[in-house]
C-alpha cells in the first residue's frame, strides 16, 4: 500500500516537471513569420489568437497510524513538619541626649591639649547647656600616649606622649546636658 503510494507521488511530480511528458510544461510553438508585401501592394492580416492550458492532477495520500501513550500514576508522600519561632522582645531605649565631639590628634612628648580653652586654636569644647564627661568619654591610641583629666580643676583634656616618641589619638568626648 505504502509503495503505490510512493510510486504515484514520484509519477505526479515527474509529469508536474515535464519529465514524463514533455508537452505539459512546453510552450506553445511561435506562428510563422508573414511573408514581406511587395513594396506597392497592401495587405491586411487579421489578428491571430492562440492559447494553451495545461491541466496537473497530483493526488496526495497520508496515513498515520494512531498511537497510544500509558503513564503510571506515581504517588509522592511528603512528612509535615513543625517550625517552632521562639517570640521576640524588643527593647526601644531612650534616644541618647548626650553630644559627642569626635575627632584625633598627634601627639608629642610636649602633650597635645585638645578639649578646653577654644582660644587655642584646634581646641574643642562642649556647647553651652552641657558639661563634659570624661567618664563618658573615649580615647583610643597607643600604649606610649596617656590621657591626662583636668577637667575638674582646669576644664580641660590633654594627652601627651612618653619622652622622645609620638603618635596620633582618636577621641569621642561626651557631653552631657546640664543639670
């Protein structure tokens, strides 16, 4: 069955190309040239109409055998499982009313006097409504370098460092409102 089909699909292409018969795709012969008239005679032709059709039949035939898919059910079985959040606590603290000057310095075995008398310059002090708090306060630098409190008698802060070396200290001075 297969093969006649086969066989009339490759005799219908060969007939649609002209291979099997040539006069299915060739043109139409051109008429004859008329003769030339004499030079002092007239003559009149009349209009010649020619035409040609051509006519192509090509069956096409497609079998398609049905097919059949089976799938096996397939069950999947999940555990459940049990999350246990443990509640938080959130503790909101008072917004700090403290003011913090921040800043560094190099010291020398001459001491560096960073808070106090703003008439010197780079020196830095609380604003007015506030009293320092060298408790409060931090100062981070190098063993060589100490940090001397004269708050109480003089208002003021200064670090200086050991004979003959030097470093850089950075500070975060508190100041807290006045009572």
């Amino acid at each position: 069955m297969r093969l006649r089909v086969i066989v009339l699909a490759l005799v219908a292409i060969a007939v649609a190309v002209g291979l099997v018969l040539p006069s299915a795709g060739a043109k139409p012969p051109k008429p004859p040239k008329p003769p030339k008239p004499p030079k002092s005679t007239t003559t009149t032709v009349a209009p010649t109409t020619t035409s040609s059709t051509t006519t192509t039949t090509v069956a096409t035939t497609t079998t398609v055998e049905p097919t059949t898919t089976t799938v096996e059910p397939t069950t999947t079985t999940v555990e459940p499982t049990t999350t246990t959040v443990e509640p938080t606590t959130t503790t909101t603290l008072p917004s700090d009313p403290n003011i913090y000057l921040i800043g560094s310095g190099f010291v020398t075995d001459q001491g560096l006097i960073f808070y106090g008398d703003t008439t010197i310059p780079g020196v830095i002090h609380c604003p007015i409504g506030y009293n320092v708090s060298f408790a409060q306060s931090t100062f981070t630098h190098p063993a060589n370098i100490t940090v001397i409190d004269y708050t109480a008698d003089f208002d003021t802060i200064m670090a200086i460092a050991d004979p003959d070396t030097t470093g850089t200290i950075d500070y975060r001075i508190a100041c807290v409102p006045a009572a």
